[in-house]
C-alpha cells in the first residue's frame, strides 16, 4: 500500500472527517504493508504538532490500531517502544493522558505476563510522576486502576523490586477515590499489595487509606447496570483491613468505636470484620482489647439487634477464643483463654444462680461461642460449665427452668463434635456419666416438655462418636424406644423422631429388637405414630424384607376387615412404605431388595385383589393405589439399568402374560383391555412408576404394546379413573419414545384421529383428555409434531362443549405432576419449554379471543391464565402490555381460580410494571372493589383486598382520585362475616385513609 494512500486515511481521521483509518491501518500492518516503525515515522509530524487536540487525536488513532491488531503481530521490542514513548507522552497536557492511559492498559493487556521486563516498573513511575489521579474522569481513574490491577496479576515479581516506591505511589493514586466501580478495583489492588509487599513505612498510610470507608455506606441506583452491591464493596474492604498484622493495633480501636454505634450494619459489619481479622492480628493484639472487645460483644449477644448481629457476634467472640488459643503449649492454667475464660466466668457467674434465668442462655451462648474456637478452649469451657449446668439441674426444679438447663448441657457436651481426634471428646467422654443420670432421669418424667428436650438431648449426644460407652449408648436407646411404645402423648413422640434417625446410623443393630415390638401395637388408636417409627427402623438391609412383608401382610388383613378404621389403618401402611422409599435412598442393599422382594409382593397383593371373590374396594381405592404407586416410584427412580430390567420384565409379564399360574388367581388378570372391569384396569395406576421411571438411554421393549393398549384403554374403559391414568401412561411413554418412523406414523394417526373426533360439537371427553395427555407429552421434549396437536386445543377453546375441558388442558401442560413426566423420572424435559410453548401461542389466544363468542372467550382467557403462571417476572412483564385488556376481562368472569390467578398477575405487575397498571387503573379499581363483596369465593375477597392495598404504591396523582370511592366501599368489606376477610380489609382501608396524608404514602 503506497504511504500516501494511508496517509490520506489519516489525515481524514485527525479532521474527525471519517474514522476509517483505525481499520485501514490495522489491515495494512496485519498483509505486512505497514511496518509500525513505518506508521509511526510518517504520523510523526501529527504527534509534534503544535495543536494538543490534533496530538492526542493521532495517540487514540495509534491505541485504536494496537487493540485490534493480533497480539502476536507485536514483537517485544516494538512492545516496549511503544510502552516508553506512551509513557512519555503522559508528560504532555493533560487532555491527552486518557488516551495515553487507554493505551498502556492495551498494552498491558494483551501482553499479559509476557510483558516485556522493566515496562511494568515504567509504567507505573510514569503514572506515580505524572498523572494526578484525582484530576481525572471516572472512567479514566478506573483506567487508572484497571492498569494496576492488570500489573500486580501478571507481573508482582517486577513490581515487588520497586518496593515502597510502588506502595507510596499506589497510596496517593488511591486517596479519596469515592466512585464504588472504582473502589473496588482499588480495594482488590490494595488487598493483593498488602499481602505481598512489604508496607514498611507506610502501614499507617496504607491503613488510613482504605478504613476511611469503612463502614461501607453505599446504596446502589435502581436499575444500576454495573451490577456492583454494597456486599460486594464490604466483602472488599474486609479483605483490606483483615490482610495483615501490622492492621491490628490500628483496625481494632475502629472496630471497637463501630461496635458502639446505634446503627445496626456498622455493628454487623464491625463483628464480622473482627471474625475475619482476630486471626490474623494475632494473640498479643487481641489480648490487648480483649476486655472493651467482650463488653461490646456479650452486648450484642445478651440484647441483639437483630439475630443477625447476635450470629456475628458469636462469630467474632469465637474468632478471638481461636486467636487468644493460637500460643497454647502444653497443657497450662495461665495461657492467654484460660484467663479469658476466667474473666467471662467472673462476668456471668451471677447469671447462673439467678432462678428466673433471665441471662442465663445469653450467657450460656458466650462460652459456646469461646469453645468453638480451639480444642482446648472446648475442654476448659466443658470442664467448668458441665458440673456448673449439674448443679443448677439439681438446685432448679421448676419445669422450664429444667428445660433450658438440659438444652444447654447438651449443647456444652455436643461442642466437642468440632474436634474430633482432640482432647474435647475424652474430656466430654469422663463426663457423660453424671450427665446421662440427668438426662434418662427427666427422660422419665411424666411431665411432656422435659421429656420430649431429654429425649431430644440423647439422640443429639448419640451422634458424639467415640465417647459414649456401648453400654450408655443401649441404655440411651431403649430409654428413648420406651417413650415411644409407652407413651400416649404425640408431642413425646414426636420429640422421638430424629434420635431414632440418629439410632440407626449408630446402632443399627436394634431394628431388629424394636421392630417386632412396633408391628405389634399397630392399631387405629397409636397406628399412624408408630408407622412412622417403623418406617426408620425398616431402613436396614437385614430387615427390610420381613418387615415389608408384614406390613403388606396387615395391609391384606386390614383391608378385608370393616370399617372406617381399618381404612384408615391401610392408608398409613401405604404412606409407611412411602416413608421406607424415602429413608433407604442412598443404600443400595435395602433398595434392591424393595425392587427384587417387596414390590413384586405389592404387585402380587393388589392383583390377587383385584380377581378376588373376596374383593376389598379399600385395597382397590384410587388413595391406597396411588401411595403404593409412589413407593415404587420412590424406588424405581434409584435403580440401576440391570435392576429395572428385572422389575420391568416382571411387571411386564404379569400385566401382558396370560399365564399367571404362579400366583393361583382364579380369574383371568387383563388390566389394559378396555372390557375388563374397573377393580382391574384401575391398576394402570401401579403401571406408571414402572414404564414411565425408566432410567436414561433405556429403551423398553415392548413400548408399541404398551402404546396401543393403554391408547384403546383412554378411550374406551368405562371407568373415568382408569382413562384418566391410562392417557397419563401413554403421555409418560411418548416422552422418552426414540424418535423413528413408528412413532412418527403413531402420531399422524393420532393427529387424524383427534381431528376427526374433536369438532366443535364434540362431546368426547376422553378423546380430548388422551390429546391434551399426548400435547404435554410432545410439547416437554420439544417434538417437532407438537405443534399440530396444540393447535387442535386451540380450535377447540372455541367449542361451547368443550371448550373448558380444552382450556384446563392448557393447565395441564403448564403443571408438574409427581405420578408422571418430571424430572425424578428422567422425563424428556426441553429447556424452558414453557416460555417457549408461550412465545408461539400468546398471539393465536390473544387472536381467538377477539374473534370468540361470548359464551368462549372465557376458554381463552383461561388458557392464558394458565401460560402467565408459568413465566418468570421478567418475561411476564415484557409480554404484559399487549394481554392486559384481556386480564381485565379476566375479572369480569365467573370463574373462581381465573379470578384468582388475575389478580396474582396484578399484584406482581403493580410492583414491576406500574406504568402498565396505570393505563388502566380506572377500570381495573372498580372492578376489584365489586369483587371485595364477591360472595360465593372469600378467596377471590381476599385477594381483591391485596390487590387494592398495593395499587396505594402507584403515583398519588393517578389513584388519589378513586380514594373517596374507595374507603366508602372497604367501610362496608369491614363487617364481613370471615375473619381473613376482615383483616384484609383493615389493612387496605387503612392504607387507603393514609393516601396523600402526612404519614402515608404520598
């Protein structure tokens, strides 16, 4: 490229005429045209110009061209030329040090660590010598810091050898900055000097420089695009102050003047300041302050602030007990916590013989906190505080004082679980004698509140390992399993639950003993608790197959028995087994033995049933059916790919093979044909966790058969329960189907099928019920065929006949279901396929609606009803202004739930999208105030008061008008007959009289 070509382009980009130059240029020295010592020699005369404008023009036209060329067009020598001419550019007036800044950071960037060696130590005494930072814009001060930061990453070695140079420099760089983008910057930078420089002289300068924000008092804008929080700069300074030890002496008189303060996050911000620096100060620092420190914390900890402030707190007193613990040698009565400790205990002695116990578990609080911070503080805290809680237990003997007394002894005891391996636990192993006296003592009260916290207190010491003896620990357990099979009160029993939890991952061996005992007091009286107790003991591999076995053993019993109790009693059975499918997740032993044992029996039970002369309805009800249905869901969803196999092949035999002779039915057992009666097609229900739970990459077998059978059985059974389970079924297997011509062919088929059945005069129910099944099916995986099944739902909301059925359809495909099609059951689940299925219908219901017979256009808006609730705030709001007229229409429509979720949607937009509401506030307020006295719902009442009392947040001047209107009318809501409806109305009425008053909003 001949030179005056180019140096046309320039001349242009220096009359800011055309910015072309930056491109021509960069192309020019990447096909080699240009050499840089070339472009540089020929814009020479621009950059001696007399004209600062023109000057710095031409340095931006030679930062543009750097950025954009590769990096590996630069050699290291052009490098640092350019980085010591820039340098020396930063001596030139001032307008063109930004520029100059712009192309140093450029530079710096893209060389990263391969930066050539001294450019670091240039740029930065070029900087410290020549740019005032504080003179600078915002932006070009974070330039500024943006070249820092780039340099103490990559190259700290270099900057190091400058040694108080750099931080001296960096010190004046950062004095007074107040802009929170570039703060935390600067913080990072001074965190990173402070730790791998030496301050030397400057500690104190360093120090000021950074605490004089401290506290952080920053509130961002609404709507801040850079994102930065007041976390984020708190987080930043802390770091700063906690870096060093040489901060010690200085931090901590500033934390102590914070932790006075009567504004909360100060005081916060102080304690957490002290936990993450007490450390790092050091014992000597922290002994120092060590008593002002206890004072203002035991403060926050006896009356918090808030409980916020009261966990900080705690944190910062433990932070100090570490710190103080930090020069412990051996064991000594004289090391610096042992005094400490001392002095707390001579601070709270009085609180532990008061008998109202006031400060009692404040005080109880601080030593807790103290122990957590080494292992020999746990040890002095334990021995003092443990004879201390005997001693009072035994002097007190009021009921609550009890209680508090046996809560905290555990806590004391229960402290040495943090050091484990340490000296705590043999410390709290010499003491648990005495303290186990105490504990099974109460534990035998016939007073329910100390017996349900002794029992509460012995499974928590349960889980102490290595310090109870086994004797201890089986004397523990069969005290707790006394109050279970003994006592009548459900509060005690209910206090038993988790020790049992804690029982069987220390002792697992007792199941075997207390199970028996358990099964044995099943009746309708204590049947529900004890199940629930049977239900963790049954979670052991040694016997969980013979107490399955008998639980299904009474399930068979109790239900062939009279009465409303022994249904009951079968309805707790099931929910037992549930509980067992819960409790055994994560133990492969006991889950192939419910796949391989107990569900085959289950599977057994319900079919013996359902062909039985003898026939129990409660074994067939859709309740007990859907709880066994989800213990094997439970179970089928932890199985791994040879497991499942095994369990498939068995279902699929015993619902497909005609040859049962194993399980000596008298009948023949077909439960997928249509002309089977109801007692067994319902079982479809038991199907579904099976074939629709297969785990990931496993194709069934037999899936055409199961297709066909369970598509004839929606459709045909006489059975309203049985069709609806069956479509369910068939939705669960077209979910996974591999994508290939048969399914493709099923789909046509059905597509014509639904076409030619579903009219507008249609009044078939299960057809449109299996097309809504197989639509949510199609939609979740994203089928490519999805669309023309939902547009068979859309043409049917226009049917006066179907139309409702159609519209609920569309909450069917919105909803997440635990029997079918979620993500337990590896369904086939395309990423935000709701937004999606929105996106392409919004416009066809919004279309439908305005060309709808009145008696329809409810159909549509509640299809829409049902898209809104699924979408997230952000997208709700976007997608608003063009549906709200048909919220509006929403309420004026007799249909309860529609109602409801409108005025959701309502509240939601009166907060994140006010100006919408606005446009039409005066028909939305009529409107809600004629539902405030909507009599057949007092939920649409309620949530008509909600919506009224947040439109009070719209500006004054749009809603100050319906003010009058409005309190006249909420006079009347006041007397209505429910109290929830009441209340509302109080705090929307009262929000209202406040409208443009002093006090209220205005």
């Amino acid at each position: 490229m001949a030179a005056p070509m180019w140096r046309n382009e320039v001349t242009k980009y220096i009359k800011l005429l055309d910015n072309s130059a930056v491109e021509t240029l960069s192309n020019g020295l990447q096909g080699k045209s240009i050499s840089l010592l070339e472009l540089i020699e020929n814009i020479g005369e621009y950059l001696t110009n007399e004209d600062h404008q023109i000057r710095g023009r031409v340095i931006r036209l030679l930062c543009d061209v750097i950025a954009i060329i590769p990096n590996t067009l630069l050699s290291p020598m052009e490098v640092k030329s350019l980085v010591t001419y820039l340098c020396e550019r930063l001596q030139d007036h001032h307008s063109i040090q930004p520029q100059v800044l712009r192309g140093l950071l450029t530079l710096i960037t893209r060389s990263g660590s391969k930066l050539p060696e001294g450019c670091a130590e240039t740029i930065c005494k070029g900087v410290f010598k020549e740019v005032q930072v504080q003179s600078l814009s915002q932006t070009d001060r974070c330039t500024v810091f943006n070249i820092f930061t780039a340099l103490l990453d990559k190259k700290l070695t270099e900057l190091q050898t400058m040694g108080n140079d750099f931080v001296f420099g960096f010190i004046q760089s950062m004095d007074t900055e107040k802009d929170p983008r570039n703060l935390l910057l600067a913080f990072h930078c001074a965190w990173t000097i402070i730790l791998n420089f030496s301050l030397g002289p400057f500690v104190e300068e360093m120090f000021e420089v950074t605490s004089c924000y401290f506290p952080i008092d920053f509130t961002p804008p609404p709507n801040d695009e850079y994102g930065i929080t007041r976390q984020d700069l708190i987080l930043a300074l802390r770091g700063c102050l906690s870096a060093c030890p040489e901060f010690g002496p200085l931090c901590v008189p500033l934390l102590l003047d914070k932790l006075q303060s009567d504004i909360g996050s100060a005081v916060l911000d102080s304690l957490l300041t002290l936990s993450a620096g007490a450390m790092v100060y050091g014992a000597k620092c922290i002994k120092e302050f060590q008593g002002p420190l206890f004072r203002c914390i035991k403060q926050e900890i006896t009356t918090p602030k808030s409980p916020e402030i009261e966990i900080a707190a705690e944190s910062a007193l433990t932070a100090i007990s570490t710190a103080l613990s930090s020069q412990v040698g051996l064991s000594t009565d004289s090391s610096e916590v042992d005094v400490f400790i001392k002095e707390v205990m001579q601070d709270c002695k009085r609180h532990f013989s008061d008998e109202d116990l006031r400060l009692f578990k404040p005080s109880c609080k601080l030593f807790l906190a103290i122990a957590k911070g080494s292992d020999h503080a746990c040890c002095v805290v334990i021995q003092q505080m443990v004879p201390v809680l005997e001693d009072m237990y035994n002097k007190f003997t009021g009921t609550n004082q009890r209680k508090q007394i046996i809560e905290m002894l555990v806590k004391f005891l229960c402290s040495s679980r943090d050091f484990i391996g340490g000296r705590a636990p043999k410390v709290v192993s010499g003491l648990t004698s005495s303290c186990l006296k105490i504990l099974l003592s109460a534990a035998s009260q016939s007073n329910v509140t100390l017996t349900s916290t002794a029992v509460q207190g012995l499974g928590e010491l349960m889980t102490l390992s290595n310090v109870l003896k086994s004797g201890e620990l089986k004397t523990m357990c069969w005290c707790i399993l006394d109050r279970v099979l003994n006592s009548k009160d459900k509060g005690v029993r209910s206090s038993c639950m988790d020790p049992c939890k804690n029982m069987m991952k220390v002792c697992p061996e007792i199941s075997s003993e207390i199970l028996p005992k358990l099964l044995d007091k099943i009746d309708p009286v204590e049947g529900e608790d004890i199940l629930g107790f049977v239900a963790i003991f049954a979670a052991d591999k040694n016997v969980i197959s013979n107490t399955t076995q008998q639980l299904l053993s009474k399930l068979q019993q109790k239900s062939l028995a009279m009465g409303e109790s022994s249904s009951q009693i079968c309805l707790w059975i099931a929910s037992c087994l549930i509980d067992i499918s819960v409790y055994v997740r994560g133990n492969s032993d006991c889950v192939s033995i419910l796949s391989t044992e107990t569900i085959p029996s289950v599977y057994r039970l319900v079919v013996s049933n359902s062909v039985s002369d003898n026939y129990s309805e409660v074994l067939s009800s859709p309740q007990v059916l859907q709880s066994l249905s989800t213990f094997i869901r439970n179970t089928v969803i932890l199985l791994d790919s040879g497991l499942y196999s095994k369990l498939y092949n068995f279902v699929t035999n015993l619902y497909f093979d005609a040859d049962k002779s194993d399980l000596g039915l008298k009948k023949p057992f077909t439960p997928l044909q249509s002309t089977s009666p109801s007692e067994q097609t319902s079982l479809v229900t038991m199907l579904t966790p099976v074939i629709c739970a297969s785990p990931k990459h496993y194709t069934l077998p037999d899936l055409n058969k199961y297709r066909d059978t369970l598509c004839d059985l929606s459709l045909r059974s006489n059975h309203d329960y049985t069709k609806s389970e069956a479509a369910k079924c068939l939705a669960g297997i077209l979910n996974k189907a591999l994508e290939d011509e048969d399914l493709t062919a099923f789909l046509q088929s059905r597509c014509e099928f639904y076409e030619q059945n579903l009219t507008c005069d249609s009044k078939d129910t299960s057809c449109l019920q299996q097309c809504v099944w197989v639509t949510k099916a199609l939609v979740m995986r994203g089928h490519r065929e999805a669309n023309k099944f939902v547009k068979i739902l859309l043409r049917l909301l226009g049917s006066e006949t179907l139309g409702d059925q159609a519209a609920e359809g569309f909450g069917i495909i919105h909803t997440e279901y635990e029997d079918v099609l979620n993500p337990s059951m590896h369904a086939n689940n395309r990423f935000l396929y709701k937004q999606r299925f929105f996106t392409e219908n919004s416009t066809h219901l919004t279309d439908g609606f305005q060309t709808a017979s009145s008696e329809t256009k409810k159909n549509y808006l509640i299809a829409l009803s049902h898209c809104l609730k699924s979408l997230p705030k952000s997208v709700l709001v976007r997608e608003l202004p063009q549906l709200f007229p048909m919220l509006v229409q929403s309420l004026l429509c007799e249909n309860v739930q529609l109602q409801q979720s409108t005025m959701e949607t309502l509240c939601t937009m009166i907060t994140d999208a006010p100006n919408i509401i606005v446009k039409h506030v005066d028909t939305v307020i009529p409107q809600l105030l004629k539902l405030t006295s909507y009599k057949p719902s007092m939920k649409v009442r309620c949530a008509a008061l909600r919506c009224l009392h947040e439109l009070v947040s719209l500006p004054s001047p749009v809603i100050l008008p319906y003010r009058p209107h409005v309190i006249k009318t909420l006079e009347g809501v006041l007397d209505d007959k429910k109290r929830l409806v009441r209340l509302e109305a109080v705090k929307s009425r009262n929000e209202w009289c406040l409208l443009g008053q002093p006090g209220g909003r205005t």
